[in-house]
C-alpha cells in the first residue's frame, strides 16, 4: 500500500514542509504539504524531482577505491574505514595534525542537524585547524560585517511585517535564500514593497515596485548613495542613533562623494532612482536589505555587507526594549537566542587564530577561506596539508582557479570525500564514501533556526519547528551511511575522542560540550538529545507533534543593562578607507569587454544531479543580451569559447533580454573536470575562468567569482556539430 508521511526537504535552506508517499520501502512521490501552516504546500522543482535519485542507478551505494591504475573497486565499509584510519593517522603522525584538513559543503549544513557538531568535534581531536567550508566562498562577509559594526542583541524588525525589503544581487524567488516559506508570499507583504539592485532582471527584479540595473561590482556605490540622503533628508532614525550608535559624522563624510549624480555616473543607473531607493527605504519604520552571492562575489563582498548592516542601524530596522520577538529560534539552544535592547561594540573579525601560509591570510568570524586550500596543498614546507576529508561539498567544482585546485586535489597523499554520486570531487578521491539521502534520516528545522542569527531576512519569520522520522531505509545491500555517522566510525578507528556541541558546534554561543562513547555508535535519539539540548521547546516535544507552531516561546525585548555603554559603530576606520579606496566599474577593457556574473538555476541546486527535473539539460549555458550575442556573431545555442585572463572554457550560449548589455552570467559548479567532459553532457566550469589570487576581498579573503571580465569567441553553431569540446 502506498502512504503519505509528513517529512521536510533538506534539499535547500527553504526546508519546505512535504508529504512523502512511499510504498513499502519505496519513495514514489514528493510533494508540498498544504496542511503545513508556514509553507501551505508550496515546494520547488528541485525538490520534488529529488525523489528520482532514492533509485537511480547513478546513486553511489558502496564505497569505493582508487587503486594505483587509477581504476576503482567496491571495498567494504569496514575495509574503507580501516584503510582511511590507518593513512590519515600516520600522516599526522609524521607530519602533524595541521596536515589533515577537512573541507565541508552546503549539504554538510542541510542533511542533517548533527553533521557540523561532528566536523567540529572530529577537528578539534585531531587537533587541526585546516577546516574549510563553502561558506567562505559565498558570502563570508555577512558574519565580518558583524566584527566591524558590532552585533545588536535583538533581532530586526524584518520577522514578520516588514514595509520595505532591499534585494542586493540576490533572487530569492529562485535560489530560496531569504526568509522560509512560500517565496512570493513572503516578500508580497512588504507594503512599501521590493526594491532590487542586480545587473540581470531577475524573477525578483520582475516583481519590484523598483528596479536598478548597475554594472556589476558597483554595489557599495549605490548604497553608499542610499545612507547619504537618507542623512541628508533626515530620514535616519535619530532617537536609536543617539541611544545606541557612534560614527555617524565619519560615516556622514565618507559617502558625502557619492551624490546621485556620482553614483549615477559609477554604476550606470538613474541618478533619479537612487534618490527613489533612498527614500522608500528609508521612510520604512521596518524592513530590511539582503546582499546575495551576486553582490558578495565581486571583490568588495564585505565592504557591501558593511553598508548593508549599517543602512539597517541608521534606519533603526533594530527591535526595541518591549517588542515582542515573534519567532525565538524554539530549538536553537535558548542561550545562543538573546533578545535584550543592547549593542556589543565591534570585535576582532578577521586576522586572527593561526595564519595561514598563503597571502597572509588568518582566520576570520566566517573561518578560514577555502579557496587557499590549493596552495596549502601545494605548498612544500612545515604545515603543508598532505590528507583531505571533504563531506557535504563538491570543492573540485566550487573553488576558483579550478585548474590549481584540481592538481592540488590530485596531488594529495591521502583523500577522502562522502558522496551520493560521482562527482567531479570524487572523481579524484582515493576513497568515495556512499551517503545516505535526508528521507533515509531523521531530521530537524534547527538549521532554520541557526539562520535567523546569521543575518537579517533569513530564517523562519514564526516560532515553527519541525521533526521528520527517517522515511525509508537505504538500498537492501547498500553501505551507506550518514555524514556524522561516518566521522565518528573514522575518529573511533583514530583512537580519537569527541566532544559534541548542541546547535552548529563549538561556534554556538554559550554551549556546552557532551562526551561522547567511543565504545558505541549514539543513536540518533542520543545525536538529537545532544544537538536540541537547551531548546526552549524540548525536541522530544516537535518530534511527538512532527510539526507546529510554539508561540509560547515569544518574549519581549528586554532593556538594556544598566550601566551598559556599547554602541554600534557606523563609522568604521577600516570599512570607512575600504569605501574610499573602492574603484567602482573599471573601463572596458578591450580585450574582455564583457562581465561574467554569477546566477542560480531555478531546477538545479549546487552541484547537478542525475535526477533533475524532465525535459532540463544537463549542461548551464552562457546568458547573453541579443545585442551581444549579434555583436560577436553568434545565436542562440552556438557553441563558443568565454575567455578571461585566466584560462578559457566552452558554453552554449543562449540569447537573454533580462542581462544588462555587456553583462553576461553562468551557474557556478557545472563544467566535471578539465578536460575530460562534454559541454552538452556535463557544462563549463565557471570557476576556470577565475583566479583565488588576483582579486579578492581582504578581510574574507573571498576571490572575485563575479564580476570577471571576459570575451566570447565563436566555436561552431550547435546544429554543426554534437562532438565532445573539451576546455582549453
């Protein structure tokens, strides 16, 4: 008999509420759950066309090795897990703990809740510090800008109602980075409504009640403009201001340059439509602005994340003493939630823990930037990182100067990835380790939770929570297993001993550590007791309900400390001199005439998968303005070359009217390896065309992966030809 059973979609961090139907132990069916009170059945493509991969027969089931030929054999669990302990713990033996790194994707966050507390803990008992993450790579500067402006111990007044929401290269109505729900529902209770800033006219773009078209890269211009008139025009808020914040005239005199007709001049939009912004933002008593990839990849993320953070404190879009707090995070550990009318001054954001040994690089409040891990790899020398573990992540798609990090990745003595496909990364590995899928596991909506604190807009904006059974078992026969469970067999065959923290590891606030037995694997009701545990609603609680809502853990904003003198700081020196050193667009040069930005695809997430929706090709192609697209003598799917200064790669190139002409843009993590995939079977790497050292953000240490001057040269129409072109 087929059954439907509540469940969540950890596919992205929308987490939408599903019903699944199974049958026996068969998952047939995903679709959006319309008894569900925060997602009222909405779900994507993405998640709906997931269910294909519980089956396909591309899905990895045993693990597998490399063997000196190259070639690869199915190996017990077991027989990996002893091999793997055995390589890595004589290389730290030898070398030193600081020689295992340990690199973690997007899936490391979503699957699972317990994943990064057991990435956490196993680092921490090696004794390394060489953990990397693909957040490092995104948008870093969001957790930065916290160190240089401070950190408001309430949250904003974005939870529920907010008049006015900014979208700053970022399409939530696509990519589902923005608050949880039902994307056209959320940000059609703005009543002031949407302003977008982004080169493409995006789906979001297409619902703005006001639209801005820059060049890419000129971001921190048009809001630098933005806080200048709303200064100027009086439209902070002054009482907040005077109670809580400092820097205000050095802030008033950095953006004094950036007048309309400046910024007009800068970022090649309406001098009349920056003045507009100003004042629809401003005018708003809540609201709030989100920076996206787009924005945060251009070179200048934290500097824009700054003035972000900073539009937001002069607004006074802050909660105040006596508000109610509507959602309170109801399984996030209590201690990490606060809600008090209070600033912390700034703190250290980056250049501090051990330095890394490349491009003076250290660690920053968004960890350590991955894209250095090549040159840690490749670099001889004491410290040189000679074993990887990678979980969750796809880093032979997702780091920049993609020809270095594949070599590096090769090069490695030992090298280890959890996977549920064969994908670029695990294409390299000595080890591929089967992983389970979120429907073979229980689950919780602790990650949404997590993101309420990571920045503003982002999170549920109600007190719901959410616990889902594991579905079905894995395969008959299979050997996969989950990301933490994995770990903890690896650390308890190293003769190593965990501490778990509740939450998101030892990052979150307050917590405490539970030792773990070594002697025998937890069960997951033992994980799920470890990672809630201080919730303000117990997660046995959301787990006998499955799904709810708990306004009882709304609470007031409490006053400040008596006595209490921190403030904001909206004039910080370094983001200040950061601003004045920005160069806005760069004139076209030349020889790379047009600007590669990024975007997301509205049916792929991350890394491709086998099982995407019908009828949606397997390869991203090249968004091109008809105009370009006649100006270099191509159509619409013509196969070309996109070139930069560093490399060059093949795309089929599509005509495009919502891209600003002279912009072009592509989906990151397509493309396989180099040269050794097909463009129409597998894309073009994006990440080629970068470089992880010749523009960067100085603090995250983030490369430009956006925003990346090239020019397009003619291969061959499609029509002519359907033969493998390999990358340059």
């Amino acid at each position: 008999m087929t059954h439907s059973k509540r469940s969540i979609c950890r596919l992205c961090t929308n987490y939408c509420g599903v019903k699944v139907d199974v049958e026996g132990n068969r998952l047939l069916r995903v679709i959006g759950d319309d008894e569900n009170p925060v997602y009222q059945g909405y779900t994507c493509p993405k998640g709906r066309a997931h269910a294909a991969l519980y089956e396909h027969p591309e899905r990895l089931l045993q693990p597998l090795k490399r063997l000196a030929d190259g070639s690869r054999v199915e190996v017990s669990l077991d027989q990996a897990l002893d091999e793997i302990a055995a390589k890595f713990a004589g290389i730290v033996d030898v070398h030193g703990p600081r020689s295992l790194a340990l690199y973690f994707g997007t899936f490391a966050f979503l699957d699972h809740p317990a994943n990064v507390s057991f990435i956490d803990g196993f680092m921490t008992a090696v004794g390394s510090k060489m953990l990397f993450n693909s957040s490092s790579l995104d948008q870093p500067g969001k957790l930065l800008a916290k160190g240089f402006l401070g950190t408001w111990l309430a949250p904003s007044r974005d939870a529920s109602s907010p008049e006015v929401v900014l979208f700053v290269g970022a399409n939530p109505l696509v990519s589902h980075i923005g608050p949880v729900g039902v994307p056209k529902d959320v940000y059609g209770r703005a009543p002031k409504g949407i302003i977008v800033i982004d080169p493409r006219r995006t789906e979001t773009a297409s619902k703005a009640r006001l639209y801005l078209q820059p060049w890419p890269g000129t971001d921190y211009a048009i809001l630098a403009g933005i806080i200048r008139i709303i200064l100027a025009e009086g439209l902070a808020d002054r009482e907040f201001i005077s109670d809580n914040v400092t820097g205000v005239d050095e802030l008033r005199t950095a953006v004094e340059p950036f007048t309309p007709d400046r910024v007009s001049e800068l970022a090649g939009v309406a001098a009349a439509d920056v003045v507009a912004a100003a004042r629809m933002y401003g005018s708003a008593r809540s609201g709030y602005a989100f920076a996206g990839t787009g924005a945060n990849m251009t070179g200048w993320g934290t500097l824009v994340e700054y003035l972000i953070a900073v539009l937001h404190t002069i607004c006074g879009h802050w909660m105040r003493e006596g508000e109610v707090v509507a959602n309170d995070a109801p399984i996030m550990p209590r201690y990490a939630t606060t809600a008090k009318a209070q600033a912390i001054p700034p703190y250290p954001a980056y250049d501090f823990g051990e330095p890394l040994r490349v491009r003076g690089f250290s660690e920053t409040l968004a960890g350590y930037q991955a894209a250095a891990l090549p040159d840690e790899i490749l670099m001889p020398g004491e410290g040189q990182v000679r074993a990887l573990l990678c979980t969750g992540g796809n880093p032979a798609g997702s780091l920049p100067s993609h020809l270095k990090a594949v070599e590096a990745l090769r090069s490695l003595e030992a090298f280890v990835t959890v996977d549920v496909q064969m994908s670029a990364t695990a294409r390299l590995a000595d080890y591929v380790i089967p992983a389970k899928l979120p429907y073979e596991m229980p689950g919780s909506t602790l990650y949404t939770d997590f993101a309420t604190m990571y920045a503003t807009g982002l999170g549920c904006m109600q007190p719901y929570a959410q616990y889902t059974d594991a579905l079905v078992d894995p395969p008959p026969g299979s050997s996969v297993v989950s990301q933490w469970e994995f770990i903890y067999l690896l650390a308890q065959r190293m003769g190593l001993k965990l501490e778990i923290f509740p939450g998101f590891g030892s990052g979150t606030p307050g917590g405490r550590a539970t030792v773990i037995d070594m002697n025998q694997i937890p069960t997951e009701e033992q994980i799920f007791d470890i990672v809630h545990a201080g919730s303000r609603v117990s997660w046995r609680e959301v787990r006998d309900a499955q799904m709810g809502l708990w306004p009882q853990t709304c609470r007031v904003v409490e006053p400040k400390d008596p006595g209490w003198t921190g403030r904001l700081d909206v004039g910080n020196q370094e983001m200040l001199a950061e601003l004045s050193a920005a160069t806005g667009h760069p004139t076209v040069d030349a020889q790379y005439p047009l600007h590669l930005v990024s975007r997301r695809m509205a049916k792929v997430m991350n890394t491709p998968t086998p099982a995407r929706p019908p009828k949606t090709p397997a390869y991203n192609w090249l968004n091109v303005h008809p105009e370009d697209l006649a100006r270099h003598g191509l159509a619409s799917e013509d196969i070309a070359e996109i070139v930069s200064a560093e490399s060059a790669v093949t795309c089929v190139v599509k005509a495009d009217d919502t891209m600003r002409p002279g912009v072009v843009s592509m989906t990151h993590m397509f493309g396989g390896l180099p040269n050794d995939h097909d463009v129409i079977r597998d894309g073009s790497s994006v990440n080629q065309l970068t470089s992880d050292d010749d523009v960067y953000d100085r603090f995250s240490g983030q490369p430009r992966m956006s925003n990346v001057p090239v020019r397009l040269r003619t291969c061959f129409a499609t029509g002519e030809s359907r033969q493998s072109v390999d990358s340059k």
